[in-house]
C-alpha cells in the first residue's frame, strides 16, 4: 500500500467511527445517561457535550467557542500542508500514521463544532433525545456547535487516607474527563511521536538526506573523471619546434666551414 493511501485511510477510518459513535450517543441517549462497556463499572458510555476542548475542557463564552473553532481550523490547514510534505519526503509509515492519527482527531472535533449546531436539535439536561435535522432547524449556528463526548474510565473511584497531607479523607477519582473516539485519536498520535518516533525530532527528512549524501558522492566522482580524461598540457622547454631542429641540421656544416 502507498504512503498516501495508508494515512487517507487512518483518516477514513477514525472519521467513520468517531462520527457514527457520536450520532447514535446523541439520538439514542439522554443527556448523562450511562451504559457500562462489556459489564465493567469502570468503563461507561456516558453521554455528555461540552463547548471546548478535548477531553470535556471548556473555553467559556460565544467568543471563546468560536476562536477555538477557528483555531482548529488554522491547525487542521497547516496539519494537511505538513503531512503532505513529510509523504513526499519519505518518513517512516509510523510517523505518517501518527500524524494521520491526529489529523483525523481534529478533523472530527470540527466536524462537531461546524456543523452539529445546524444538524441536531438541542440535548435537553432534563431528558429527551435530540433529533437529527429538526423541522425548526438546529440548536446552534455555524461553528458555534457542541462537541458529544462518551468515553469515560473511571478505573479508580475511591478516598483519600486521613494521613495523606491537605488531600487526607477527599475524593479521588482516576480516569475523571469523559471524551470521544477523536481526542483519543490525537492522543495515541501524540504519544506515538513522543515514545516509539523520537528520530523525527533531530534528524531531517529521508529524502534531504539521501539528497546530501548523492551531492557529496557525485562531486568526487566528477572530479576523479576529469583527471583522468585531461592530460597535462607539455611546456615549449620539453618539445622543440620545427625552427628549433632545423638550426640544430645546420650546426654541423658551419662547423665545418670553420675547419
């Protein structure tokens, strides 16, 4: 499989099963409803919405949600220039793979601000389903959408000992933010970069360095070639001219008017 084909198809793939999970959860559920995954306590569906960023971190106000949108909009432009150019350059398919990761996570938290205000009726707190495409139109407008996050792993859900300093006796809960297929999409990305393609940081491209490395092969080459195909040029004082060997002919016979 090309390069190409391998990072448009992480980006399909994550895209379909972020967007499906997040059209069932918003039709299928009310606001804070819960379904435990495979029967465990601590791995839940639960549906909640927020404004802001990943994992249910909010950027308060109107101005604040659609800077934010911009700002992804921004980010997500100058992901697809970069990723374009590190295909070209011929890094390895676990870098392209990571950054397709992270593309595809971003891509699908947009499609939620852009468009789920337009498309879906509001979430009622109290209960009900939200329609998708409603007769009176969505609950937001363009960019002004909610993102829909489920995920939520709260593997440790306890208290505090009394003799642990200022936190003795409180509440301490491990995984605590709820989030969507997209923000751990990113997340994988991200720590597959920082872990498993630490080389992406202090060496360049593939491709810069086999230009290098062909640049500095092909100049000795040149040069060798030229010293072998020119040969050196012989001074007057090791070849005689024809003047010279016709007054050497001549030594003889005036010499021998002399005699």
């Amino acid at each position: 499989m090309k390069k190409s084909s391998l990072v448009l198809a992480v980006i399909f793939l994550v895209l379909v099963l972020d967007q499906a999970l997040k059209i069932w959860v918003k039709t299928q559920m009310n606001y804070g409803d819960e379904i435990k995954i495979m029967g465990l306590d601590w791995a839940l569906i639960h549906f909640v919405e927020n404004n802001g960023m990943a994992f249910g971190i909010s950027l308060g106000g109107e101005y604040g949600k659609l800077a934010l949108s911009l700002f992804r909009i921004i980010a997500v432009g100058f992901l697809v220039y970069y990723l374009r150019l590190l295909v070209r350059s011929g890094v390895s398919a676990g870098l392209l793979v990571s950054f397709a990761l992270i593309l595809a996570g971003a891509l699908g938290n947009i499609l939620d601000s852009a468009f789920y205000g337009l498309i879906f009726s509001e979430s009622p707190y109290h209960g009900g389903l939200a329609e998708l495409f409603p007769e009176e139109g969505g609950y937001a407008t363009f960019l002004h959408g909610k993102v829909v996050d489920m995920l939520y792993f709260p593997i440790i859900d306890t208290y505090l000992p009394e003799w642990v300093p200022y936190w003795g006796g409180s509440h301490f809960m491990f995984f605590k933010p709820v989030f969507n297929i997209a923000d751990l999409s990113i997340t994988l990305g991200v720590i597959n970069i920082l872990l498993f393609q630490r080389s992406f940081f202090s060496s360049p491209p593939a491709r810069e360095n086999a230009a290098e490395e062909q640049e500095e092969e092909t100049v000795p080459l040149s040069e060798t070639a030229a010293g072998e195909t020119t040969a050196p040029e012989a001074s007057p004082a090791d070849t005689g001219s024809p003047e010279d060997a016709g007054d050497e002919d001549k030594l003889p016979s005036a010499r021998e008017g002399i005699d």
